[in-house]
C-alpha cells in the first residue's frame, strides 16, 4: 500500500481524551483549507472521537489504518465557509448532576467513556455506552427519559448529546466538566 500524503503529522501516542482532540483542534486553526492532517494515537477511544469531532466541526474524517498499537487518524480542514462548530445547548455541571439524581426518577445517566474508564469508576446507576458504540446501541435508550450525558471532561459527552438530538431525543442534557472533576459517589465494576 501507497502511503497516504498529508500535509502534517501531530503525535498523540500516549494521550488519553481529550487531548488528542485538544491538539488536533490547536493544529487544525494553523492549516490552510483542504490541508489534510494525520493524527498517530494509541488510545482505543480516539477513533471514536475524532470522527466525532470532525463531524460536529464541519472537518471531514477520512478514515483511519492501524498499524499495530498506532492508529493513523486523517481529517481533511474545512474551508471557513464548512466550519461550523456545534455545541449542545442544555448544558449542567456536576452539582446540579448531583442534585437531579437525588430528587428525580425518571432520568438516565448515560457514561460514554471507553469500557475500562468506566470499570474503575463510575456513577452509581449509570449506564455505559462508550461514544464508539453509541450509533449501534442508541434504539436501547428509553426516549421518554431525561438523558444525561457524562464522560471525562465534557467534549466526548457533548458529542453524544448532540448525536442524540440528531435522533429525536428530546431531553437531553451534557453534563460539564464530567467524571475529572466529580466528588459524589462512584463505584466500579469488579
């Protein structure tokens, strides 16, 4: 196979979300349009949401090749007239989370993180759809819920709630800053 031409290569090998996001998305404002970027990254989740975060930017994903532990992410730079960054707009941080869990019933906490951020701590109560899985595994959600959407930081989340909204989900909400910043309870999975 023919290696693909690109016009950069930015190193994320080693990052965990959402920094391959945070350095593509730094790298992505010094390109010129049209300009394709190729982003080497070990963690598993980063297909996921760099597809993801293309998508909501108006970038086109290209497709991504693994070669062993290194996946080879390629975006193609929108031009200004593409670009069009989106953010769900019903938005709570972590106490008004907290306060919801314990005075309503019908909500769903959904965890979009990868399956083993999830395993060494999670929320009580939530359930685990990694973003990767969410297309696949959206009809198993109750659209009659209120969802609300955690993951690290909020970038992943915020994607998942927007893919929601995209499917008819009415009540959907992100939740910020997300698992980095949570004191209430957690458990794991083992």
């Amino acid at each position: 196979m023919e290696p693909i031409k690109t016009d950069f290569v930015l190193d994320a090998k080693g990052l965990s979300c959402p920094m391959p996001i945070v350095k593509t998305k730094k790298l992505m404002k010094e390109l010129k349009a049209g300009q394709v970027i190729e982003i080497q990254a070990t963690d598993r989740g980063s297909k996921a949401d760099l597809k993801a975060w293309a998508d909501s930017g108006g970038h086109q994903y290209l497709g991504t090749i693994e070669e062993g532990e290194v996946l080879k992410h390629y975006l193609r730079k929108a031009s200004e007239e593409e670009i069009e960054e989106k953010n769900h707009p019903n938005v709570i941080n972590n106490e008004e989370l907290e306060n919801v869990l314990y005075s309503k019933s019908n909500v769903l906490l959904l965890d979009v993180r990868e399956a083993a951020e999830y395993a060494f701590d999670h929320i009580p109560g939530a359930v685990s759809i990694p973003l990767g899985e969410l297309n696949e595994k959206i009809q198993e959600l109750d659209r009659e819920k209120e969802i609300y959407v955690i993951c690290r930081t909020g970038r992943r989340s915020d994607l998942a709630a927007q893919k929601l909204a995209e499917n008819g989900f009415k009540n959907v909400v992100n939740v910020i800053p997300g698992m980095s910043q949570w004191s209430g309870k957690t458990e794991k999975s083992y």
